[in-house]
C-alpha cells in the first residue's frame, strides 16, 4: 500500500512538471525555438526519466508482492510500452531540428517517423488491456465489431485533417497511427464497462487512455496537417505534452490494477470457500 501511493505521488509530480513546462512556454519565459530550448528538451527529458523510473517501480513492487505472480506479465507489458515510447519521444525531440525530410508540404514530418516506435509501444498497452479485460465468447465478437467502428470513425476525421500533397510516407504512417491510437479510447471505455475491475482505479485508468487519443488528434490536426502543414508551434507541441504526460502517469499504473482485481478475486474466492464449509 505504501508503494502504491507513493507511486501515485510519483505520477502526480509528473504531471504537475507537464503543467509547468506549458505555463512557462505560454508565458514565454522558455521556448523549444531559441536558446532557451536546451532548457526545455532537458527539463522534459528528466520528466521521461522520471516516468521510467516510476514505471520501474511499479514493476518492483509488483514482482514483491506475495500474491502477484500473475500480475508480473502486467508490469513487464508496461515497462516495454514505455521504452518503446520513450524512444518515440526521443524522435520527436528532433534533436537535429530537421524539417521537411519527406516532403515539402509537412515541416514537422519527423512525427511520422515516431510511429516506428510509438506504435509497439502502446501494442504492448493494448496487450496488457486486452488481458485485463479477459473478454471471452460473444464478448470477443462485440468488441471486435467495436474496433472496426472506431477505425471506421478514425479514419474518417483523419481523412479531415489530410492534406492531398503530404506524400505516401506520411499518409501511410500517420494513417495508420491515427486509426491505431484511437482503439484506446474503445479500450478506456471497455475498461470504464468492466464491473469486475476496482471501480475508481478503472475511471482514472480509462481516462488515461483517453487522453492518449486525444494527444494524438491534437498532434495530426495542429501540429502536423495544420496551419498548411506548418504547424501552430510551438504552442501545440507544449499542450500535446500535458495530455500525453498525463496520459502515460496513469496508465503505467494498470500493473496495480490488475494487482486490487486479483486480490479482491481471491478474497472472493476465500470467502466462498468458508462459506461452502
């Protein structure tokens, strides 16, 4: 218990640092253009590091824990999906701040170059979700009924937002992400459903990937597809960075989700053993 709401304490550290590079950004104390940007790379740099780090220790208190022997698979989902995310957000650092690299319509067409590894990244959440779920039967048939509603509807407000001339290297990967990220908001909402889950840890679950969705949109709409393809920055990469931080500080904590789930079934479990005696 202690662990758990000191990683909790963790998260909301995170997301108070998310906060205040955003303040400082509107407030035009520091900017990611100029020489205050070192600045601004490290101070989110440190952030990520210190989300690893939580993440990490949610996967040690995880592995000590007596009774969490199936929930390890759990842990170690997250710990990759943050790795893979992490390097994802290393692209999008653009450390070398090179701009139209595939084409001359799209400036900030490094971000199609972060699917690479954005896109295992959250493979792995959506395993870990998937599993949690433990959907079975005619349960399956709804869900994947549901999936191709939503990449039905992706696909559609990603059609809104292309432009024509972007290039078959950013139309296929932004297009497939943008259909891809949205099955965490039917994720978060299946999650939302799901009485069997601990009811407030599934609410802050499911609004954390949630916001992964929505991170994603404000990315395609603002900072890739718009202002022509230049992009509103880079005010929309500062506000981007609240909702995905947000985002990650949450969701890393499924682990201990799954963790109150199995121990409130074997309680259950134990309680109609004595009861049957």
């Amino acid at each position: 218990m202690i662990a758990r709401w000191n990683t909790i304490k963790i998260s909301v550290l995170i997301i108070a640092l998310a906060m205040l590079d955003l303040l400082l950004t509107l407030l035009g104390v520091w900017s990611v253009q100029g020489e205050t940007r070192v600045w601004v790379v490290s101070f989110e740099a440190l952030t990520l590091l210190l989300l690893l780090s939580n993440c990490l220790i949610i996967r040690q208190s995880i592995y000590q824990h007596q009774y969490a022997q199936n929930c390890r698979l759990f842990a170690n989902l997250a710990v990759m999906s943050v790795l893979f995310c992490l390097a994802g957000d290393l692209v999008n650092f653009n450390l070398t701040q090179s701009y139209f690299q595939h084409g001359t319509v799209v400036k900030h067409d490094y971000l199609a170059d972060s699917v690479w590894f954005f896109m295992p990244g959250y493979l792995f959440l959506y395993l870990a979700c998937w599993r949690l779920l433990n959907y079975s039967g005619v349960q399956v048939v709804y869900f994947m009924l549901a999936v191709l509603l939503t990449a039905l509807l992706a696909l559609c407000s990603y059609l809104s937002m292309h432009l024509p001339d972007s290039g078959w290297y950013i139309t296929l990967l932004t297009g497939s992400y943008a259909v891809f990220i949205a099955q965490t908001t039917l994720l978060g909402f299946c999650l939302l459903t799901r009485s069997s889950l601990p009811k407030v840890p599934r609410f802050y679950l499911a609004f954390g990937l949630i916001l992964a969705t929505v991170a994603d949109a404000l990315i395609g709409q603002f900072w890739i597809f718009g202002n022509e393809g230049q992009g509103y920055y880079p005010q929309i990469r500062a506000i981007n960075w609240v909702f995905y931080i947000t985002s990650q500080a949450i969701v890393i904590h499924l682990p201990l989700v799954a963790l109150a789930q199995a121990h409130s079934s074997s309680r259950t479990c134990a309680a109609d053993a004595g009861f049957a005696k």
